[in-house]
C-alpha cells in the first residue's frame, strides 16, 4: 500500500489523496454495509467511478443459461445479482458548477472508513473555478442495528464568499439508465476476455417499474419494482431534512428510473448547508410492491422518532459490543493491526444482517461471482462466526437448511440418493453452466457438514441440531453412501470416482483425497449424530425418522463407508496424492511462467491445465488443516513440502491454508509471507479484482491464519460429536503478542500468546473451558464474582519446529516407476 496515501491508524481505513487511477478498488475497500444492504465508496456528487453499486443480498434477477452443447442435468438458471436503485447520489453545484473530484481543485481531501464507528467519513476543501472555497463533509453509514436503514449526511459550508448552492438528492434505478452506463450493454455476457470471476450482465430491462412517488411538502421520494424474470419485488423510500440557516427553496421529481428533490440555496460563508437523507429498502420474493414500500415508511418513521444521532450512537454501541468479542490484537505491528482490523470488518459487513440469506463471495461490496454463495462460507467465514459471533453462524447455517428439498431434488435429478447443494447458487438451484469445475464439486456437501458439526459442538446447540441441522447430516451421508462404491481388493475400500476436489485447475477424479476425507467426516458425524438422537432423545429421533425414513441398517453402512474410506497414499513419495492418477501427470513450471500469463485460467484452455500438476489453491493441504488429526505430523510435512511449490496462488483461498500449515510443519518465515499476502488480497489488491468488491472467504481466512496459524487453535472433538479444544502456538519471532478470543459453550476466553507463555482468561461467561495445551489439560474457570477471569499462565518452551527457507520444488523427484517428474510451461510455439 501507498502509505502517503493510505497512512496507517489503528481503527480507520484513511485515504489522504483522490486517484481516478483505482477507483474499483477503493470503492469496494470503502464499502459500508450490514451483510443485508451494502453500499460501494462511491462519492455522492461525482459521476466519477467504476461502478456506482448498491446491492442487497439475494436480491437477483434469473436468466436461462443457453449451453452450446446440451446435456441432460445441466444447470438451467443463471442468477445474478441486481444493482438496486441507488440512494447515494446528491448532487452539488456551487453557482452552478459542478463537482467532478477528478477535475476538481481541491486544496484538502481526507476519506475514512472507521471501524469502530462503522461510518465512512469524507471531508474536502474545493475551490471552485471562480476562486471560492467550499468544504463539505459527509458521512454514511448502514446500520447494523436496523437491517433495512442507511443513513446519509452531505454538510457544504462556503469559507469566503457568497454564492448559489444547488443539491439535487436522487433515487437512481442505474441497472437500466443505458444512456449512463453503457458498459453495461453486453447481454449475459461475461466482461473483460471471460473472466468468470466477473457478474453477467443484461441488455434487456432488468427492473420493471411499479410505482414511483415524490411528496413536495415532505420531500419522501418513493420508487417500486419487480424484476423481470426472477419476479423478486423491491421498494425503496428516501426521506430529506435540510438545514441552511438561510432562505432555500426545494422542488422534487418523479419517474419510472429516478425521484429527486432539488434544493436552491442563497449560501452565506460560514453557514453551514447539512442535508440528512434517510433510505429504507425492503425486498421480498412474492410481497406486492407497494406493500413493501409501506414497510420502507414505516422503517422510517421509527427512524426518526429515535433520532439521527441515536442511529450514530446505535452504531458505535452495537461495534464496541463486536470488537469485545471479535478483535484480534498483534501487539507492536500497527499496519498488520489496521488491515487485520479492516478484514475482520469485512466480514462483519458481509455476515451481520445476512439472517434468511446466505453470505455472498463478495458480501454485499460489488457484483464479482454474481452474488453467489459458495463452499467458501462453511471453510473460510463460518470459523470466525462460530467462535465470535453464532447467532450469525446459526443464521447461515440454517439458510442452507432452507435449500435442503431443493439439494435433494438436485440429488435426483443427478441420480443419486440424499442432497446435494449447488456448488454456486443464490436461490437453491444449481448456478454452474460448468459442471466440471461446478456442479463435480460434491464436497460442498462434507463443508457444510463439517461447518454445521463445528457450530453445535462450539455451542451445544443441540435445539437447532435436533430439529433441523441433523436432517442435513442424514441427507449429506446418503449422498456419499450412494455415490461411493466398494471395491475388494487386498482389502475392502470405499472409493468416491468423478468428483472435482476444491482445486479448480484438477477437474472429475478418482479418489479426491479431500473429498475423500472430508466424506468420511461427513458420515461418521452423521451416524453418531442419529445414534445420540435414539440413545438420549426418543421422541426427537422419532421425528427424525418421520422427516427423513433414515433406517438403522443405513446409519450402520454411513459408519462402514467411513471405515473403509479409500485415501490414497502413495508409499514411494511418502505423500498423499490429491487423486488417484494426480502423481502421472507431468508438472507446470510455474517458477519459468510468465507474470503476464497469471492467472493460469484467463491464458490457458483448462485442457491445458488439466494435464499437469499445478494447482488454482491448496486441496490437500486444506483437508491437512480441516481434518488435522487425520494425519501424522510427518505426513503433514511431507504433504505441504510437496504441494506447496505447484500451488500457483490463482485463488484467494489458498494463502491463508498454507500459511496454518506452513506454519504447523515449521515453515515460519513463509507462514508469514502467505499470511501477508492474504491480510493484503484487497488492501493492495493482489488479485487485480477487487473492484468487483471485496474477496470475503479471504477476510474469514486471516481470522483462521491468526487464531489458528499463528495462535494455534484447533477443534478436534466435532466429528464424534463432542468438544475438544487444542492451543498449539506458532507465534512470529518479530511479533511481540497475538491476542484473540474465542467463545465457546457461551464462555469468551481471551488467549495471549507470547514467546514464552500462554495466558487464558475469560472475558464473558464462568467456564469452565478445558484446552490441550501440548498434551496438557488446563482448564480456565472464574467465579460470578472474580476479577481476574480466572486467568491461567501455561509456560511455552518453544513455538514450534523451525524450519529456514521453503520447500524445495519436486520436479526431478523420481516416481515409483522409475520415471522423473519433469516440468514444463506449456507453449504453441
């Protein structure tokens, strides 16, 4: 990053300096938004931008995917998220000049988004282009207190001279504005040479109006929707106060694709001008137009009855309550502490308000992956609300039980038993029109198991577990009862074929180890889950048996599948193949490769790709991390030594994995160069495509790098259905402190890792909580009166192995065969 640009401070996000040169990428790094209604850093008065975005979760528009070449169970839907009318635009001319930042004069200029505030703060000193100089100030801010509100202040106070100040406050439908926008006109068509990291866009009209309403004596400006295909419905209701101290006059306008109000001042210098706008959207699937605008008035009229510094002081309450619970403190690195800040942020605003809803690859800041929700969630974001903030796990835990009858008539109509869940979706149906890097990609089934065990077992939820969460272990486990297959060989094994593991860059194996582990996770929770039920809940297992017809003979298969799971190990290599033919392919010189040719997938067909050992993100070094009591400590090593120096980092899921495991196995200054790269994928915007808006699964990944990299936190009990907790730290030589919190059975524990010791105390709650602390058991407990928390010291000797430098590169490693592994860069010429 730019520090003379973005300095560093503890608890703000601050830009010193306006650049059109990165305007994407900031807009999404200034984001505000609640996980419901999220609002890119566009500025109010400029028409300067990348892509001005307003967007609530879930809120889509569907299209028919139009295949080259059909075939029986292909996707069928495309969904996409919708720009929604966007609230942000007020308009400033000062003697009916303009402000364009990009050619502005502008003698200060400070933006901050504060973290603790949850506001985004602009503040500028313009001089016009007849000499006279106007500050004006704004905030924003959407509430995470009020799933539904944003709040806008727009403050112009003129320094030396009189003039005529004109705001005009908008609604603005820009999803349709073609005359405006008209990079927007690809029809379904995925921009910039097929990225598909990018959203489709449409020609056709997106947003069919239904009402549009503008009040002259109150100036509540009101508009209405339904889209076109999807029938989602939509109101949007914008309310106005302004404040001058001199004479105004206002006039407002309504059509089909904008309302405004429009305010004429007679400034005076030093008076200042403060316009407050509030905004309300409500969203339904089926609700008629209008009655979701009566909601959006509603929305408001409580709004103002608390008052506007009440939804400030809301706000900054509501953060205080999250930082206590969430922070993660490194003690004497202030710029690793702001973007540590920033990303835990991140997630906060991508998850809070999210609710019935899932939790979007880029959270509510941009349209990049369309909107859509992924196994990301389970993997890399549902950790950090476990163990901070469950009410919001439980949340999105149980949006996935809500597309259960869809996954299992997805399970259907792919021939098989149980439910499978889309790969990539934001209505329940399957979203993929690739089905080999897509819908193969069975292992969203394990994730979210795997997600859902470590929820129940970090909170005892066994409410949610027995009543709804269990139905889903019961079809997850039919899936990979019936997809598997036996085989009697030596011995007999369960095998898994033609699946597609996290790896993207190997597609439709054999054996998938991460598949395979992760399957036989899923059914050994399963069984257990369904055997606990009978033994201590007859009544409850009745139900269960009732909503889902499982059988005991099937639960004893889940447990015989798990016995038998085939994992691949290739004895000459000591390693772990990722499939079963993954060791005869020849290997991808990823050190000889271009920087112009990266990512692998935008300058490569995948038939390419998928000839070589070379991989978009760490596979098995994941299931190292998921399922680290699977595998011996030599075994790790020998894995990580072998993957890390082919995994290309195309994915911004895979720093943060190998940094946990590099850092396990020894690899200490790597851990901390991967653990950087992650902290900075959007700050500095490693992957060139944050201006789609921020990549989420990486922000839930820091938390995991830090608490259980660096920190060494491990859940170990969940797949038997129990709890047990193991702190094993890896903490840098040039890291002073890490300070993090976990929460569990409802008691917050606070664990500060030094050099030399391991301090456990609880903030919230009486515990007791019982860690393994390097096969010590050491219980943290308080009484209701204490004043400490109980606190415990456990003295380190060390923290961990010590390893220099980073694997070597396996090409030349000779195979079982006899053959040597070469390495090439795949070439026409």
């Amino acid at each position: 990053m730019d520090r003379t640009r973005f300095p560093v401070d503890p608890w703000r996000l601050v830009e010193t300096r306006f650049s059109p040169e990165d305007l994407g990428t900031t807009e999404s790094l200034f984001t505000v938004g609640n996980g419901y209604l999220g609002m890119r850093g566009n500025y109010e008065e400029s028409r300067d931008a990348h892509h001005d975005g307003t967007y609530i979760n879930g809120f889509h528009e569907t299209w028919a995917i139009n295949h080259a070449e059909e075939a029986y169970g292909f996707a069928r839907v495309g969904q996409t998220i919708v720009n929604v009318p966007d609230p942000k635009v007020i308009r400033l001319y000062v003697d009916d000049e303009p402000l364009h930042l990009s050619v502005a004069d502008l003698l200060e200029y400070e933006r901050s988004l504060d973290v603790r505030e949850g506001v985004l703060v602009r503040d500028l000193i313009w001089r016009t282009p007849a000499g006279k100089k106007v500050r004006v100030r704004s905030r924003r801010m959407v509430p995470l207190g009020q799933r539904h509100l944003c709040v806008m202040t727009f403050e112009v106070t003129l320094l030396d001279q009189r003039a005529s100040v004109a705001l005009s406050s908008q609604l603005l439908n820009r999803q349709d504005v073609w005359h405006e926008f008209a990079d927007q006109s690809v029809d379904r068509k995925v921009a910039d040479g097929g990225d598909p990291r990018k959203a489709e866009t449409f020609q056709r009209r997106v947003l069919e109006p239904a009402f549009d309403h503008a009040n002259p004596e109150t100036g509540r400006l009101c508009l209405a929707y339904r889209t076109a295909e999807s029938r989602m419905s939509l109101g949007v209701v914008a309310d106005h106060h302004l404040e001058a101290g001199v004479p105004f006059s206002s006039r407002v306008e309504s059509e089909a694709d904008m309302a405004k109000v429009i305010y004429r001042v007679a400034a005076e210098p030093g008076v200042p001008i403060t316009l407050t706008k509030t905004v309300a959207f409500h969203t339904a699937e089926s609700v008629p137009p209008r009655e979701l605008l009566d909601r959006c008035e509603r929305t408001l009229d409580r709004t103002h009855e608390q008052g506007l510094e009440q939804q400030f002081a809301d706000q900054r309450a509501w953060l205080d309550t999250f930082w206590s619970r969430s922070d993660v403190e490194v003690h004497g690195q202030p710029a690793l502490q702001q973007a540590i800040r920033w990303n835990l942020f991140s997630i906060l605003q991508a998850s809070a308000r999210a609710e019935s809803l899932g939790i979007a690859a880029k959270g509510v800041s941009g349209s990049g992956y369309g909107g859509h929700y992924f196994w990301d969630t389970e993997v890399y974001v549902m950790p950090f609300l476990t163990y901070t903030m469950p009410w919001a796990a439980r949340n999105a835990l149980r949006f996935r039980y809500t597309l259960l009858d869809s996954a299992r008539r997805r399970a259907r109509e792919l021939a098989q038993k149980g439910a499978l869940f889309p790969w990539r979706t934001i209505n329940g149906q399957e979203a993929s029109a690739y089905y080999a890097a897509g819908t193969a990609q069975y292992h969203i089934d394990a994730d979210i198991a795997y997600a859902l065990s470590q929820y129940v077992g970090a909170t005892g939820d066994q409410d949610f577990l027995h009543r709804e969460a269990i139905d889903i272990l019961v079809e997850t486990a039919r899936l990979w009862a019936d997809l598997g297959f036996w085989r009697d060989e030596s011995r007999r094994t369960f095998h898994i074929h033609g699946v597609t593991g996290p790896d993207e860059y190997t597609t439709v194996v054999n054996d998938n180890l991460y598949t395979n582990v992760l399957a036989r996770f899923n059914l050994r929770r399963a069984a257990r889950a369904v055997e606990d039920l009978a033994a201590n809940d007859p009544e409850a297992h009745a139900q269960l048996v009732r909503r889902t017809g499982v059988r005991e003979d099937e639960v004893a298969e889940w447990a015989d599948c798990a016995r038998a799971m085939a994992i691949p190990f290739e004895e000459h290599l000591g390693i772990h193949p990722q499939d079963m033919h993954f060791l005869e392919r020849e290997m991808w010189d990823l050190e000889n490769t271009p920087l112009e040719k990266r990512p692998l997938l935008l300058h490569y067909h995948p038939l390419v790709i998928y000839r070589f050992q070379v991989l978009k993100q760490a596979d098995v070094v994941l299931a190292l991390f998921l399922q680290g009591e699977e595998f011996t400590p030599e075994q790790k090593k020998a894995d990580f030594d072998y993957y890390d120096p082919i995994t290309t980092g195309d994915s911004t899921l895979s720093a943060v994995v190998q940094s946990i495991i590099a850092a396990e196995v020894g690899y200490h200054d790597l851990a901390l160069r991967y653990f950087l790269s992650s902290l900075f994928v959007d700050l500095d915007d490693r992957h060139s495509n944050t201006a789609d808006g921020v990549h989420v699964a990486s922000t839930g990944g820091v938390w995991s790098a830090l608490v259980c990299g660096f920190g060494g936190f491990r859940d170990i009990g969940s797949a038997h259905g129990g709890s047990q907790w193991k702190i094993d730290p890896r903490l840098p030589t040039s890291w002073d402190a890490l300070v993090y919190r976990i929460t569990l059975h409802g008691t917050r524990v606070r664990v500060t890792v030094r050099a030399d010791e391991l301090e456990l105390c609880i903030e919230e709650g009486t515990g007791p909580v019982t860690f393994d602390v390097r096969g010590r058991a050491v219980t943290v407990q308080r009484d209701a009166d204490s004043s400490d928390g109980g606190m415990v010291t456990v003295p380190l000797t060390h923290q961990g192995p010590r390893l220099n430098g980073e694997p070597p590169h396996p090409k030349g490693t000779q195979r079982s065969d006899g053959t040597v592994i070469s390495a090439i860069v795949p070439s026409g010429e």
